[in-house]
C-alpha cells in the first residue's frame, strides 16, 4: 500500500514508549542455544502484552529474525505495531559494511519480504560505512519514505560527525546507539545535536545486556569482562541501592531500571532484548511503575559516574 508523503512526516509518528528487542529471537548467528520456538513465542507475548514496537536487523540471524517476526505478526492488525529493522552488512561480501543506495533499496526490499508486510516503520543504517556519503545513503531512504516501503529513516552506530553528515538535509528521524545507566556517554556526545534537530533517540542494551536487571552477583564477572572488578562491584551495589525504589513499587529491578528510561524525555523508545516470553511479560510490568522526580534523580545520580 502507497502511503501519501504528508502522511508519513516524523510529525504525525507516534511509537510506544516500550518496545522488544529482538536479537534472541533467530540471532542464531550472535548468540549460542537459541530456540526459535521461544522467539516466535517472544513476539507474541510481546504484541498480546501490548507493546508496540518490535526492533529486529538483518543481521540477526542473517534474515531469521525478520522472517520469525514476519510469522508471528500474522493476525494481529499492523496498524497496532511499529517494526524497526536495520541493514548494512552486506550478505553477497562477507557481511562487510554496505551503505550504498542500491544496497539499501534492495536491503528494504528483501527486509519487507522477510517481515510480509508492506511497510518498516522505521528503517536504521545499522553501521556507517566508510566510502559511501552518508547524505547520499539516506537521500536513497528518503525516496522510498516517500513511495512508503519505509515510514521514517534512522542511523545507528554513527558518531556525531556522520550523524551531521547523514542529517545535512534534515531527513533523519532516529538514532539507535548503545546507552544505558552503566554507559552514558552519548548524553554528552549526540543527545544536544538531537535534541536541537529533533531526531528521536533509541538505546540499544537498556538492561547492558542482562546485567541490570539484577540478577547478576559480583561474582560473576567472566561474562561482564569490559568492566574492572572494582567497576563491577559498584554497579552491583548501586543496583542493591535502587532496591528500596523498586520494593516501593513492588516491582523488580529490571522494572524499575525500565521505567527510569521511559521516564527520560530524552528516549523515544526502550527496546529491552528477551529471550524468553516470561521476561518479556516482566519486562511489560515496567509500564506500571512510575517513577517520582525523586526517584528518578536518586537512580540518575547513584549512576552519574558512568
Ligand atoms: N543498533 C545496534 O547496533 C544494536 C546493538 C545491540 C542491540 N540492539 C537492539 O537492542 C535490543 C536490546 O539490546 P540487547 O537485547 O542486546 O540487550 P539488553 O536489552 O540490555 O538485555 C537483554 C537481555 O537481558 C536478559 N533479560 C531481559 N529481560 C530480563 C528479565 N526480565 N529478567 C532477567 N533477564 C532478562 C535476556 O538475556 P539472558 O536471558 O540471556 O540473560 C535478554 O536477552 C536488541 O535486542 C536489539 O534489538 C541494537
């Protein structure tokens, strides 16, 4: 279906505030012992729980994860939902990074196919290249936002610099990049370019992979190796810390550590990952915490050193 360009302007698009990530549903490529069973199921238990994004990538599982999602989509109406999906890794060069605009054009063709729908909502450059122009990358998403196989361009994993250059004629929508409590850098690095270009800003590991939810102890660091010893225990006991917010709201922490980013005004969407329906269903209770100014301020300021 065709969509009038008008129509499709970042003005009048509207997403959930809590999505799924979905590189545990097909990303048999990224991580070991994977059912797909459970993705498929992942992605059910995402859409009867009411959330409204679904973030998934070529990259995981090289197309599985497009086509488990494109399966389990199936009956519910799609006007309910909004699908992120990325591209760049190149499938025909040893997944080497592909920015041009007849790769992408293709990418988005291959990814609707995938996904059996008619439209992405957002379509994210999943990694910048280093020859192509980024303008002239998303000049080539820009066209098909405006035939409608896309609904609104995002970049990924671009530095201030090659957001600049891919935004120079104000055609980007999102950013997706790495940000969580543990890793803030890019409040400093792109946030005030966003924020000034009114460009949506999506985190990717919100629960730093797992570590957040709090079900890690300081003893298990072999999983955790980007962090020192010393770094790791004072997240584990700054998580220890939130506890009394989080027994408060009778909530988790995972929950809790949700709902201070869908209390940041800065984060259009949180995409925490699952690999299983149940933490999905947990994940969702989040929605019912809400956090007090107070609260707030004591979980930024407990992890203002990162
Ligand atoms: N644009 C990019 O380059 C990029 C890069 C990375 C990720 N992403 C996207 O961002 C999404 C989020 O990142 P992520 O999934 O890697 O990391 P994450 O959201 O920080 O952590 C998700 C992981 O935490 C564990 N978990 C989730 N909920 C839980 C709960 N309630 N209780 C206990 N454990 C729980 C699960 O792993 P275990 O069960 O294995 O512990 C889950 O896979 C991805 O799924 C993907 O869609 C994008």
């Amino acid at each position: 279906m065709l969509m009038d360009p008008e129509q499709v302007t970042k003005v009048n698009f509207q997403a959930s505030k809590l999505g799924i990530g979905t590189n545990k549903v097909g990303g048999h490529n990224l991580f070991d012992g994977l059912d797909d069973h459970n993705g498929y199921e992942v992605i059910k238990e995402a859409l009867d729980s009411g959330i409204q994004m679904i973030d998934t990538a070529y990259m995981y599982g090289l197309g599985r994860s497009e086509q488990i999602i494109g399966e389990a989509i199936k009956g519910y109406p799609r006007e309910n939902f909004k699908i992120a999906t990325k591209a760049a890794q190149d499938p025909d060069n040893h997944l080497s990074l592909n920015n041009d605009p007849a790769f992408l054009k293709k990418a988005v063709d291959d990814a609707l196919r995938r996904l059996q729908t008619d439209y992405i909502d957002i379509f994210y450059i999943h990694f910048p290249d280093e020859r192509t122009p980024k303008d002239e990358a998303v000049a080539a998403l820009n066209e098909l936002k405006n035939t409608g196989k896309i609904r609104a361009i995002g970049v990924s994993n671009f530095n201030l610099l090659q957001i600049k250059e891919a935004n120079k004629n104000g055609q980007v929508d999102y950013v997706e990049d790495h940000y969580n409590l543990v890793h803030r850098d890019v409040e400093k690095t792109i946030w005030p370019y966003l924020k000034e270009n009114h460009i949506q800003f999506v985190p990717y590991f919100p629960l730093a992979s797992g570590l957040l939810t709090g079900k890690y102890t300081a003893q298990d660091t072999t999983q955790f190796s980007e962090w020192s010893t010393e770094s790791f225990e004072v997240i584990i006991n700054n998580l220890k810390k939130i506890k009394p917010i989080s027994e408060k709201h009778q909530a988790t922490i995972a929950q809790t550590v949700v709902a201070w980013y869908i209390a940041n005004p800065e984060i259009s969407a949180v995409i925490p990952g699952a690999r299983l329906p149940e933490q999905v269903a947990n994940n969702v209770a989040a929605l019912k915490v809400t956090l007090s100014p107070q609260e707030y301020q004591t979980i930024d300021q407990l992890f203002g050193q990162f």
